[in-house]
C-alpha cells in the first residue's frame, strides 16, 4: 500500500503553470501562429457582415415610397455569402489546425512522463499512489489537450470580435454604441468576480480526482491484503469521503462554469432592449436610420457572445492551470544519478557479495540498518528469514541498488557497487517475486523473453532443471500454448517458469523474495536450484 499524502499541494501558480504550458508549446508555435490569425480573420469577416445588413435595410427602406434597388441588394447579398462562407473557412482551418497541435502536444507531454517515470527513483513510487500518477498522464493530459484545443483559438476570436465589433459600433454610431457597453459592462464585472472565487475549486477537483483514482488503484491491485485483514470497511469509508470531496468540488466547479452562459444570455437580451429603446428615440428625433438598429442588433450579439466564449475559456484556463502545474511538478522530479562516468563492469562474476557497515534509511531522518556486516562466499545458499518488516525486502533492496545506501558499502567479487551502473547490477540477478509478471504469449516466449539467439533446446533445458519440462509437454501446443488460454498453471509452476526465464538469462545470482506461495513448494524449488 502506499501513501495518498504524498502529493496534495495546493495548485496555485496560475502563472507559473501557462508560462510551463507556453514553453512546451514552442515546437508549435508557427502552427498556433497560423491558428490565431485564421481565428482573428474568421472573426474580423464576421465583424463586417452587420454594416451590409444596415445598407440592406436603409436601402429597403428608402425604396419603399418609390423602387427598391435590386442590383444594390443582390451585391450586396453575394458580398455577404463571401464574407461568411470565408469566415466559416477560416474558422474550420483553424479548429483543424489546434486538434492537430494539441494531439501531437498531448503525446509530447505522455512520453515525457514515460520517460520521466523510468527515470525517477523507487522512493518516489513508495511515496506515491500509483493511481495519482496514472491520473496524470489521463486526467490532466486530456483536461490540457481539451483546453488548448477548444479554449485558445475561441479565446483569441472573442478577443477579436469584442474589439471589432466595438470599434464598428463606434464607428457606426457613438450613442448606440455607449448604449451596448453600458448595458454590458455590468455583466463583465460579473464574471471577472466570479472567475476570481472559482479557481480554488478547479484546484481542488483535479487533486481530489487524483486521489480517488489513487485510491481505487490500490485497493483493487491489493483486494486480496484488504480482505484478509478486514480492510474492506474502512477502504470503502475513505472512498466516500475522498468521493464526496472531489463531488463538492466538481459541483461548485461546474455550476459557477455553468451559470456563466445564462447570466451573458440575459446581459445580452437586456442589450437587446436597450438598444431599442435608444435607437427607437434616436430614429424619431432623426439623428439615425433604421437600419442603424438592425445593425446595433446583431453588434449587441457579436459584443456580448465574445463575452460568453472569454468566461468559458478562463474557465477552462483554470482547469488546464491546475492539471498543468501538476503535470510539470511531476515532470522536474528529481531524476536517478547519471552514471556515464561508470565505465567499469562486471563481466565474469564468481558469487562472492560482502556488507560493509551498511548504514540504510528509507527516509533520512529514520535510520532502520544501522551497521549491518555480512560476507557470503560463491555457490552458497543464503536464506533471510523474518517476520514482515524485519528487513528482509531491503537487504534485496539496497543489494540491487534499488535504493541507495546511506553510508558502507557492498561489494560483488570485491568490486563496489557503487563503481557499477545499476543496469551492470540488475543484469547479475533474476529476482523472483511471490506475484509474477507473466505475458500472455506462449510459455516459450515468456521464457525467452527479451532474449535473442535462444535455441528451444535451451528453453526444454531449463524447463527440466526446474521440473516444469514434464507437465509443459503434456499440454495440448506444449511450448507454444498461450498462457491467456490455460488456467491450468498453479502459483507455484508460474514462479517456477518465472526461475527459468532467470536461467535463459543466466544471471549468476538468483534472488527468490518471498518467491512461492507454500512451504512444500518452496521446498522443492530450493531442492532445484
């Protein structure tokens, strides 16, 4: 089990999280450039559209009492459907353009943690659920990819489009246009507030997801240590309380998220009359034509909606914060040492393995192996016994550099182990766990493994010399059944197989951790070896 406190700091740094997000983005940046100009163009065309619709309606309007002018109108008509049509282009282009950025971003960012997960030293996994880094590389992957690809070129176009429609407004008419702002700007400071007290929520939503998924994870790989020891209580009250924090959370997320499309709806509609109102009295007195109001219509749409996209992407911006400082936290993680400068390696090793005043503590302030000398001479068979927490994983442990020691030494044939690469020290040993990893390829290729040039005469030999030879045969494809196709395999002829997958590799030492699931087994495979 593993412990879920490891990772709950507070996501905080919003600015700190895009400017991460911005750097990685680099490769990009020429697509996303194109992106956002194509948005800005989309947005722009869109913008002119409501000009012509005015001339339209003055144009109607004045041929009313004699003739109304059709070539004008159809021009104009067939500027509009150009004007449109390349807007919905250039809006397509550019959608098209951020899912391919963002897909390809999306798999920078997973093999970078991939990567990094390979890289970080066993006490990181020890201190952390395995469930709050797969969220990781799931949750908070996707919540970036989904936010770069829907919030930034929306976000860029709103921005265009509320400046744009803004000036037009001006430019067509001062009064109506202070009218629009006015009876807006109300609606903005509302959501600039409520954007300011929905970030904490965010936070807490994609930390409480981490958790859960942490959770599960853990209990459902360890079902069967939470059934023995009665467990199954307490896990399922820690889920409901971890499950009723993340639902608080989401909820007050989502609903501010929510209400912000209802409010800019009514700020619009409240635009709407205004307008009206205004422009009705500003016909009457003749300071401007109807189609004036036609137009201040559709501005006061174009005005507000930009609105509506801003808040909706800010929030989606908070999102991607909290999953991006999370993401980037995981990925400046202290790595392992670098070995390059280790150039020697043990090729032609004997067996002998000495402790020298090993000094060894998990964590630095709890020192648990404090001068621990032993010597153990080539070709003998040494076995650790203990109750749990005696030690016994450790000494695997820290003999496999797993962990580093604190102070001493241990050597190989008189060589230390520091002097070696971990990958020269892990090609010395086939460590057999009490659960095996087995793939569900055939019995021969679990065997052979990752192994090249390996004969099947040399897979029958090993399968002989730890007694699975015999039963292996009797199986209907022999070597080649697939072990997804089989139950028949015991726990005992798994790890057995598992031991000569270690003879194929023919590692000089052989490490059985707790490695059969009952005495007379046990029995039998020391008899083998």
């Amino acid at each position: 089990m593993h412990n879920k406190n490891a990772v709950t700091e507070k996501v905080t740094d919003f600015k700190g999280a895009m400017l991460n997000l911005v750097r990685y983005c680099r490769p990009y940046y020429k697509l996303i450039l194109l992106s956002l100009i194509l948005a800005t163009f989309s947005s722009i065309l869109s913008i002119v559209g409501p000009n012509q619709l005015s001339t339209i309606t003055d144009t109607i309007t004045a041929g009313l009492t004699t003739s109304i002018d059709m070539d004008k109108i159809t021009k104009i008509m067939w500027l509009l459907v150009l004007l449109y049509s390349l807007s919905t282009i250039f809006g397509y282009l550019q959608g098209f353009i951020m899912a391919i950025v963002t897909q390809k971003f999306s798999k920078k960012l997973r093999k970078q943690i991939s990567y990094k997960i390979n890289k970080l030293p066993l006490k990181y996994f020890d201190q952390t659920s395995y469930g709050d880094i797969l969220s990781r590389v799931t949750n908070d992957v996707d919540t970036i990819g989904q936010t770069m690809n829907q919030s930034v070129g929306s976000l860029v176009g709103a921005i265009t489009m509320l400046i744009g429609s803004l000036a037009m407004m001006f430019y067509t008419d001062w009064i109506m246009a202070i009218t629009a702002i006015v009876s807006t700007i109300f609606g903005f400071l509302m959501m600039v507030f409520i954007l300011s007290k929905s970030q904490k929520y965010f936070n807490a939503q994609q930390k409480e997801l981490g958790n859960l998924n942490g959770h599960i994870e853990e209990i459902y790989s360890g079902h069967n240590v939470v059934k023995v020891y009665n467990g199954t209580k307490e896990a399922q009250a820690k889920f409901e309380k971890i499950n009723e924090r993340l639902f608080h959370n989401a909820w007050k997320s989502q609903f501010i998220s929510g209400i912000m499309q209802p409010m800019m709806a009514f700020i619009g509609n409240f635009g709407y009359v205004c307008v009206c109102i205004v422009g009705a009295l500003l016909v009457i007195n003749g300071n401007i034509s109807f189609g004036v109001i036609v137009a201040f219509m559709i501005y006061i749409r174009l005005f507000t909606n930009p609105l509506t996209q801003i808040a909706q992407a800010a929030t989606g911006l908070q999102s991607t914060a909290a999953a991006s400082e999370r993401v980037f936290e995981f990925l400046k993680l202290e790595e392992l040492a670098d070995e390059k400068d280790k150039t020697k390696v043990l090729t032609d090793v004997k067996g002998n393995i000495e402790f020298e005043h090993v000094r060894f503590g998990y964590n630095k302030d709890k020192i648990i192996i404090k001068d621990f000398n032993a010597k153990v001479k080539a070709g003998q068979k040494i076995a650790i016994v203990g109750p749990t927490g005696a030690g016994k994983t450790t000494m695997v442990n820290l003999l496999m550099r797993f962990y580093e020691i604190n102070s001493g030494d241990i050597k190989i044939d008189g060589v230390s182990t520091k002097e070696l690469t971990r990958e020269n020290v892990h090609e010395l040993f086939c460590m057999v766990l009490q659960d095996t990893w087995l793939f569900s390829g055939t019995i021969k290729e679990n065997i052979i493994y990752n192994k090249k040039g390996i004969t099947d005469e040399q897979v029958k030999e090993a399968c002989k010399t730890v007694g699975l030879d015999h039963y292996i045969r009797t199986l209907p494809e022999g070597y080649n059944t697939v072990l997804s196709d089989t139950e028949s395999l015991s726990a005992g002829q798994k790890q057995l197989l598992t031991i000569a997958r270690g003879m194929i590799e023919d590692a000089p030492f052989l490490i059985l951790d707790e490695a059969t699931s009952s005495v007379d087994t046990r029995t039998e495979v020391l008899k083998l070896l």
